[in-house]
C-alpha cells in the first residue's frame, strides 16, 4: 500500500542508500508479542530509545513500516547542529532564561552524544567535524554577529569563529556568500549508515526488530495493545517516534507538525583537487535564507547539495534540474559536473520550529517535529524516553513543557494555508 506522503523523488535511490554499510533487513512481525516497551519507528529516534531501553534492562519490540532509516533519519543533509531550529528567544519567552540555557546545553549533550555512540558501537559513518553558516546579504551579517554574541554573552558557548574577506576562500569558493559562522564542535556524517549503525546496535543488545511491519491501531490502557497487519504487540509503555509518518496513528499531534518536502542531489565524484577547492576544510555548510540552502563534500569527493522545500507535499516538475540550478548558483564552476542520484523526504515543522514532545497517555510518549534540525537531537531524545521510562523524567518533560500550537486549517486546510503564508519569507529571501 503506497504511503500517503509518498512522492517520485522520495522513492528515487539516493547516494545514501548506493553508499550504505551491509544491513540485514529485519522479517515483518508475524506473531504476537509481549513486551515492556514498544517503538514504532525505526529512524534515529526510535533506535536511539531501544537501544538505551536495553542497556537499562527493558525488554523492547521496535517495528517500522518500511525499512529502517527510510525517513529523514536516512535520506538527510546529514549535518550535526548544536541549538534548535528556533530562536533561544523562543524558549526564553515561554520557560525563562534558566530553561533555555538547560535546553541550549543538552543540544550540546546531543553532539558529544552522537559521538559517543558512534564511537561506543564502532559506527562506520564518515563523522567529520565543521559546521557554518553563510551569510548572503548585509542583513544576514548583522543578524549572525548578533546571533554569535548572544551565544557567547547568555550561554557561554565559545566555539565559533567569524570568516570573512582574505579568509572566507579558505573555507568555501564561492561569490555567493559574505561571511561564515563557523561551529567546530557540530559535524557532518552519512544518516542511514549512522541509523542503521544504531539499530544493529539495538540489536545486539537484545531489541527484538522488524520491518515492513505498519502500526494499525494503538489501543491504550494500562496494557497497549499495538496491531499490526500480520501481528501484534503488548506493551506496558510505547513511543511514537515517526515524526512526519505519523498518520492516522497519532491523529492528535498531526495538526502539530507539517510535512515538508525537502531535496538533495549528489554529483558524481568530483577530482580531488576541484573537491579541495570548493571546501578546502571539509566543513559542512547551510545558508541564513528562509529557504535554506546546504551543502557539503561525502567522503568519495561528491558535493552533496540540499535545498528548496515543498509546502505542498509535490516536488518540483523537474526535480534534478532545479536543484542543479541551486548548486550552479553557489558552485558556477560546477557546470560541467554530472548529477548522478536526486532524492527527496519530508522533514516535520511544528509552527514556532521548536521540537514536539510529550505523552498521549501517561505511557504513550512522542517526540517529533524537529523542523530540519534533528539529526543529533533525535538521538537525545530517544535517550530523554528511556530515562522518562525509567522514572527519570525531568528532562524530557522540559522539552515537553515547550507550548505548540495546531496548523490553521485542519486536515485539508492546513497545507495551502501554509503554502500561502510562506510566500511572505520566499519574497524575504529575494530582497
């Protein structure tokens, strides 16, 4: 049965999975099981949760509808960013100054945690460190120096150095941008190896897995009762941990998040020397546009190019050529490069781009809408579910305690009401 967000550049290969470490696909779920924890999800997130459910002795059934790092976990730019994808601002004016500095250094807590995992489970997934943000315009430059002194004056984070003139083409080859923030403790890394990394290590510390296996109904009580279409679960606590899959399974939070579409092409490998050229320290790299632009090298010399979004959940008519349109306007001396794969995926926003995270009942958890910035938080968040399992939920509910509100617009509404006022910042974006 075809997913409802489905779309011709999602199910295009990607230079992620033509580059992914062996993985044994997991059978679908066809018998009736018991359990204490159950996840549905088999991205960051969700392996992330069983994998330190386990270590803490849980005993956890973990299914996924397709296969496991099939979403954004899988098909992602791949960048590492400390902070959230809103403003400080936004957690301050809601939970105060002291919440915010909290919240700020466990997305820290989510870097070095990448990192440890990667390590601990010995990872192949071409970690490097490096991360900037590029300014296009005079306002942009205002906008970060502002940004880098608050970092430093309110929250004591002093790993950023500002680039620009003499030095910028040390960094990147490009006419486009003015000046670079850079972030030496993010990074960059290649998302469906580290996911599946993650549940093979799930999997060795007993998490019982399956793929092709849709959650068709939750039945809450003091026992869930999770059906599936070949199978079932009993389970005393579970997590939703699909993000923009969520579908008809958490009918409550969908009005919380949008899915966006958003679009990576891969060249073919680049001469070294060209590659060196066009970002002599490897760093990864997204620009202050509304609509965001990334970029970076993959560890065979590819330029792995992100960027442009569909609000209306439909990718471009020509979806390679737009996107090679995007590049050359950042990297012109690419013209005579192929593109060699084009894909897509839909990342899940929430309205003030804060991530969404909470209970259905008191042993129903979720964690979702990291709005394009949750390539390290989802790994914190499923270690956050399993400590709120375990009795330690202090943490978790700080996240949890963020105010959300629903999309205007309801089911059918919601996504031309958004397409509608995202004109406004595309029209910011030109100006």
């Amino acid at each position: 049965m075809e997913h409802p967000l489905s779309n011709p550049a999602e199910r295009a290969a990607s230079y992620y999975q033509a580059s992914s470490n062996p993985f044994q696909h997991r059978p679908p779920l066809q018998e009736q099981l018991q359990a204490d924890v159950a996840i549905i999800g088999g991205g960051i997130s969700g392996c992330s949760a069983a994998l330190h459910l386990a270590q803490r002795g849980y005993k956890v059934v973990q299914i996924e509808a397709r296969q496991f790092g099939f979403g954004a976990s899988g098909r992602s730019g791949g960048q590492l960013i400390f902070g959230l994808a809103c403003s400080n601002d936004t957690i301050k004016q809601q939970l105060g100054k002291e919440a915010a500095q909290a919240i700020f250094a466990m997305s820290l807590e989510a870097l070095d945690l990448t990192r440890q995992l990667i390590q601990a489970h010995q990872i192949q997934c071409d970690l490097q460190s490096g991360v900037a943000i590029a300014a296009l315009k005079n306002r942009h430059v205002r906008d970060l120096k502002a940004y880098q002194q608050e970092l430093t004056e309110e929250y004591g984070y002093d790993h950023l150095q500002w680039i620009e003139g003499v030095e910028l083409p040390s960094y990147i080859q490009s006419k486009r941008y003015q000046a670079l923030l850079l972030d030496s403790r993010s990074g960059h890394l290649h998302p469906l190896n580290y996911t599946l990394g993650l549940a093979d290590a799930a999997q060795r510390h007993g998490v019982l897995q399956f793929e092709n296996t849709p959650a068709l109904s939750i039945t809450p009580h003091s026992k869930i009762k999770i059906a599936t279409p070949e199978g079932a679960i009993t389970a005393d606590s579970v997590l939703l941990g699909t993000n923009a899959y969520i579908e008809h399974l958490g009918e409550p939070l969908q009005s919380y998040i949008m899915p966006v579409g958003t679009y990576i092409l891969a060249t073919e490998p680049l001469d070294s020397e060209l590659a060196q050229s066009l970002l002599p320290q490897h760093n990864a790299i997204f620009d202050s546009q509304f609509v965001v632009d990334y970029f970076r090298l993959s560890a065979d010399n590819r330029l792995l190019f992100g960027g442009g979004v569909s609000y209306s959940r439909l990718p471009p008519r020509d979806l390679a050529a737009t996107m090679r349109q995007r590049m050359l306007t950042v990297f012109p001396q690419l013209a005579k490069v192929k593109t060699e794969f084009c894909w897509g995926g839909y990342v899940a926003i929430t309205q003030n781009r804060a991530p969404h995270f909470g209970r259905l009942a008191p042993n129903i958890y979720f964690t979702q809408g990291y709005s394009g910035h949750g390539m390290a938080l989802t790994g914190l968040a499923g270690k956050l579910v399993a400590e709120a399992i375990s009795g330690q939920a202090e943490r978790f509910d700080l996240f949890a305690n963020i105010k959300h509100r629903r999309f205007w617009g309801g089911k059918y509404l919601k996504t031309p009401a958004l397409v509608a006022a995202m004109g406004w910042y595309r029209m910011r974006d030109w100006l």
